[in-house]
C-alpha cells in the first residue's frame, strides 16, 4: 500500500479497534503503512497508530525481557555444568571469549549500552 490508506485499514488504527486487536494482525497493519500513509492518517486513526506502536513496543519488551532471562539462566546452567566437569577433571571453568562476546551481543541492546561495554563487564565479572 502506498500513498493512500483505504478507508477499511485506516479504520484499524481507531483506538477502540487497537485495543481489542490481535497482536500479529496489529503488527501487520503497522508494517504495512509507509511513513506517507501515517502522514496522510486522519486524526482519530493517528492516535490509533500511536496506541497500536505502543502496544506493539511493550509486547516486545516484554517478550525480549524474557528472552535475555532465558539467556541468562542458560549461560549460568552452562556455567555450573563447566564448573562440575572441571571438578571432574574435564574443561575450564571460564567460559572464554567467544561466550562472553555471544553474550554480550545480546544483552547489549537491552542494557542500553554497547557490545564492548558488556563484554568487558561479563570478563570482569
């Protein structure tokens, strides 16, 4: 779609239909305006598409908050499983490098800090 919005999808944007909407019919909706079709958005249906954004926005939060958790717990298991084997004789404890940087990479965007900064933390640590 582009250049003009059809009255059937603007019609999605009103903040009463944002509200009951579903997640990934919403996310589409969302997707599939250009920055002119927001332009060209009446007034009722801008505020929808703000509310729709924000909707949007704190369901991914959410659900990266869970993800960088998860990610959390998984590195620690790794971790505790490193430190048994080395008590068994097996590989080192410390995670290396490689693991710090993977890490580092992903929580970095959450942190609101760069790669480098967590990484140098994670090795610190």
């Amino acid at each position: 779609m582009s250049g003009t919005v059809s009255a059937t999808e603007a019609g999605v944007f009103s903040p009463a239909a944002v509200e009951c909407a579903d997640l990934p019919d919403l996310l589409g909706a969302v997707a599939r305006l250009s920055q002119g079709d927001v332009a060209a958005l009446s007034a009722r249906d801008a505020e929808g598409y703000v509310l729709a954004c924000d909707r949007l926005r704190s369901a991914l939060d959410g659900r990266q908050a869970v993800a960088m958790d998860t990610l959390a717990a998984r590195v620690d298991e790794d971790l505790q499983r490193r430190a048994q084997d080395q008590r068994r004789g097996g590989v080192p404890v410390h995670p290396g490098p490689e693991l710090h940087g993977f890490v580092a990479s992903m929580l970095a965007p959450g942190l609101h800090c760069s790669t480098r900064t967590v990484q140098r933390r994670l090795e610190g640590d």
